[in-house]
C-alpha cells in the first residue's frame, strides 16, 4: 500500500486545523476539525484502508491511543486536546456515523 505518503500529509492537515480551531476565540470552530476527521474517516473506509491506516498509526511511536476504533486513532494522532474531549468527541462521531440517513 502506497498511503503513508499521503496519510502523513493528511495528518499534517487536520492538525494544523485543530491547532487552528483551538487558537480562534469561537465557541464551535472545532467544528469543522471534527468535520474534517469524520470525512478523512469515510474517504478512507471507501477506499478500503481504515484498518490499515489505523494499524499503521498504533505502531507510531508516541501512539498514545488505548482504543482500536479508527476515529478515536485519528483524533488521537491529530489533536491535543486532553483524554475527555478526545473522548467525547469519538462518541459524537460514532453517533453520527451510526445514525446517518440510508
């Protein structure tokens, strides 16, 4: 598989916009970092390397991640924002992953 490339890029991406998010003064600018992680997600299961992409960042070193779910991975080699939000935040992509419109 020839993703590393292209995954590092990726991650590079979201994390510069979560450090944005963070650094500006509006209540839910965070939004559109989850937005991003939530699509970067989906393009991923579509193509067929969620679980590998997810593999391959629990065998980082520095991988902080306790959780095999591929969202709360994502999050976790994208933000700094401590464990409870990670959390949280996994729980509201999953929810709206599980309930989306057929």
């Amino acid at each position: 598989m020839d993703y590393k490339h292209s995954l590092d890029v990726s991650l590079r991406r979201l994390s510069r916009l979560e450090r944005k998010s963070f650094s500006s003064q509006k209540r839910f600018k965070f939004y559109s970092y989850l937005s991003e992680i939530l699509e970067y997600r989906d393009q991923l299961d579509r193509t067929g390397e969620l679980l590998a992409v997810r593999d391959v960042l629990l065998r980082r070193p520095g991988c902080s991640s306790k959780s095999t779910d591929p969202v709360r991975v994502l999050i976790d080699a994208t933000s700094r924002a401590n464990a409870k939000t990670k959390s949280r935040w996994t729980r509201a992509l999953q929810f709206a992953i599980d309930n989306r419109p057929s």
